[in-house]
C-alpha cells in the first residue's frame, strides 16, 4: 500500500470511515493505520505507541504491539506498512513521527 495513487487516497479514506465509526478509536494527530489485505487493519491511535488492529470479518478490535519507546512529537503522516519478505513472512514496520527510527513486528497469526 505504500507510495500515492487514486487506489491509496481511496483506500485511506474508506480506512478513516471504518476506523472513525469505532467506539473506542480517538484517530487525532498522531494517528496511522494500515490494512492487511485480507481482514485486518492496523492502527496506532494519536501516539500512544500501543498497536491495535480491527478484524473487519469479526468487527472486533485486538491489541497487536507496543512500541519499545515513545513517540515524542506527534505528526499528521502514516507511517506504517506491512512488509512480506521473499520467504512469505510478513511484518509490520512503524516508523517513529518525529525520528528515523523504525521498529517491526512479525505478523504470524
């Protein structure tokens, strides 16, 4: 999902509807999500750190990570994405708001 095109803008808006109608999803600044293409969405609400995600087919919501330390400042961008390697694993990379830093978490469930 990386990179922008019509597909992407359209993806994150139909994203911050779906995550917007949560109960329990504060989506200020700070906030970054991305989908899985299969049933789940990934997302961080405001900087919190704390990783969550929204299985679409049992409309539930499960904490995923934490982030190892905070996010200092926080900033409007996305900066989360699923990577799949060459030998089919798949992790999710966060990028820090205000730093270079980058940490990721094997998807494996």
């Amino acid at each position: 999902m990386g990179g922008y095109g019509m597909m992407n803008n359209l993806m994150n808006q139909l994203l911050n509807k779906i995550l917007g109608s949560l109960d329990n999803v504060d989506n200020g600044t700070g906030s970054m999500y991305c989908y899985d293409g299969v049933d789940r969405v990934y997302y961080q609400s405001n900087a919190t750190g704390r990783i969550m995600y929204y299985d679409v087919a049992k409309n539930y919501i499960y904490p995923f990570a934490t982030i190892p330390y905070g996010m200092s400042a926080a900033i409007l961008s996305n900066r989360m994405e699923i990577v799949k390697t060459a030998d089919g694993l798949a992790y999710l990379y966060i990028m820090k708001h205000t730093g270079q830093e980058m940490c990721r978490c094997l998807i494996f469930w």
